[in-house]
C-alpha cells in the first residue's frame, strides 16, 4: 500500500461509521433522547447476547412509544429484533369500557347522611378510570400497569341505586408519556357525566419501590 493512503477497506469502514452515527443522532433529534437511548441498548444487547437477549429488563418506569408521525423509523420487525423494551403501540380511538351497578355504598348518603341516595362524583370518576384501566391493559408487559394522573370532569346529572352506568374511555391521544381519554358515564337515560382523564403505564415493582423509599424517608 503506498504510505499516506487510506485503504478502500478503511474508507468503507469509517463511512459505515458515520451512517451508523448520523442514524443514531437522528433518532435524539426527531424523537426523545430516552427512546434512541433504549433502541441502541436494545441494539448492543442484541450482538453481545443473541440467546439470552434483554428479555425481562425494565429500562423506563414510563413506557415510551414512537409518536404516529414518526413510526416509520421503527419498524415492528425492528422491535422484534433489536429491542424487547420499546412498547406495544396504543391505537388513537382504543375503548375501555365498565358497567356498574349504583348500591347504597356508591351514594352521597353512605358519606353524610344528610345528603340524597344518588351516585357520589367520586365513585363516578372511579369508574370512568376503570375504564381507562381496561382500554390499556392489554398493552402492558411483564409487571406493568396503568395508573391515573389527571382528571377533569364534569358530573351534570343524578342517578340513584339500582341504576347500571356505563362508563367508558376513548384514547384521544398521546404524547410520548401519558394516555389521554375521552370518558363519559351513562344510565341508559342520560348522560351522567364527561370529561377527560390522563394516565401513564409505569412499573409496578419501581411505583412501590419509590413509594416505598418516601415512607421510609419520611419516617
């Protein structure tokens, strides 16, 4: 090889390096850091563990999904391969949906008794999380769960024991974190209440681990 040239090997080499490198700095620029972050682990332990994989690691405490736009860049087949952390997609218009029948001890009275025997706010928006609950279950892996984060509902009507209410949510969105639904409740005469709720799918042995570390801090 004549001295100061750089072998054809060498240029392919460094070239293939530099794709690998602009991909991967793509992924940081159109997306959120922690889902290239979780792709090129996926990646690295994929070629250093092809038998044992990553299976059963829990990389985010929130799942992390590739935003509608943007699912182009990776693909299913991807996840498959390289990364069995990044979650199952949840499609915009999912429904959750929970029946339930109004007894004394959902009512305003079970609370004060000075109050009228009609469903309480509170158990209402129970039972629309409920739904949110079952919209998202089937998305959630290993010991993964979904849990409420925000609420803001309207109760504009009565119902009292005896009536079944229907209660249901609708994923409206999603923005990389939280889930946001659409939930009504009905009585099968008229609209009890409507609003949206928000929730995230976390680990459930991180959730109590945490909560368990402020007990302990705090004591």
């Amino acid at each position: 090889m004549v001295p100061g040239k750089v072998s054809l090997k060498a240029q392919l080499h460094g070239f293939l390096r530099l794709c690998s490198s602009l991909w991967f700095l793509s992924l940081i620029t159109y997306s959120r850091l922690e889902s290239a972050l979780e792709l090129y682990a996926g990646i690295v332990c994929a070629e250093w563990s092809p038998v044992a994989g990553c299976v059963g690691s829990d990389v985010t405490t929130v799942r992390s999904h590739e935003p509608a736009h943007l699912s182009w860049r990776v693909t299913a087949d991807d996840r498959t391969r390289y990364s069995p952390f990044m979650a199952k997609p949840v499609p915009i218009g999912r429904r959750g949906e929970v029946e339930r029948r109004v007894e004394f001890k959902n009512t305003l009275t079970a609370w004060r008794e000075e109050l009228p025997p009609v469903l309480s706010t509170p158990t209402m928006i129970g039972w629309m999380e409920a739904a949110g609950f079952e919209a998202l279950l089937s998305f959630c892996e290993g010991d993964e769960v979904s849990v409420g984060t925000a609420i803001n509902i309207i109760h504009r009507a009565p119902t009292g024991i005896g009536a079944l209410v229907k209660c249901e949510a609708v994923l409206e969105e999603f923005d990389g974190h939280f889930y946001t639904f659409r939930v009504s409740a009905h009585d099968g005469s008229e609209m009890l209440g409507h609003g949206t709720i928000r929730r995230a799918i976390v680990s459930k042995c991180k959730f109590e681990a945490k909560q368990q570390a402020k007990q302990t801090h705090s004591a």
